[in-house]
C-alpha cells in the first residue's frame, strides 16, 4: 500500500522576491565569496542558487544585498542541488528583516523597496 510521505522539513518554505545575495565562508587563510540568488526561504535555512558552491558541511555567512541590505546570517551548507543550488540551514531561527527582505522586499525598517 503506497502512502504519501509527510514533507521532512520542520518549516514551510516562502516564495521571495527578486534578489541578490552574497555567501562568505573561510578556506585555509583566506575568505571566500559568491553571489547568488535566494530561490526560496524559510524559518530554518534557504535554498540559494549560487555562482560558486561551497563544500558540504561548510559553515558559511550569508546576507541579502538587493532589494534591502540585511545583517549577515551564520549558516551551513546542507545539500547540492542542481545548477549550483546550495541549501542552506540557519544557525539559529532566520531573523525577522532577512524573512521580510526576501519575501515581502522591504528593509528592517518597514520602508517598500521599489526599483
């Protein structure tokens, strides 16, 4: 009897809004960087389609540049996806003006973004 397996996830994940991001990690004496763009979001981690893949386990920090400017975020890379997608699962629950900027594009102080 075939059953539907329950989504393993802890969080729902959001739709963004168009973006840029920027991933950071170390490698031997020297930081990393790549950009990107969040493909989706949620309480617990986001799902990144970046120029450059960091190693699995990796832990990175990760913030949104456009459309509003947040406060770096530690992370770990916790899958490869396809096309150099990343998943990412947040150290600690995501913080409210990173949730705002990715999925309603307006900045920490509750100012609409427009381009």
């Amino acid at each position: 009897m075939h059953e539907d397996v329950a989504d393993r996830r802890a969080a729902v994940r959001e739709a963004v809004v168009a973006n840029r991001v920027c991933v950071e990690w170390w490698a031997d004496d020297h930081i990393c960087r790549t950009d990107g763009r969040m493909l989706d979001i949620s309480q617990g981690g986001t799902l990144v389609a970046a120029d450059v893949v960091p190693p699995l386990g990796q832990p990175v920090w990760f913030h949104v540049e456009t459309p509003a400017r947040t406060d770096e975020v530690g992370a770990r890379v916790v899958r490869h996806g396809k096309t150099n997608e990343i998943g990412l699962s947040f150290a600690h629950p995501c913080p409210y003006d990173l949730y705002l900027t990715a999925t309603l594009g307006i900045n920490p102080c509750g100012m609409l973004v427009t381009h």
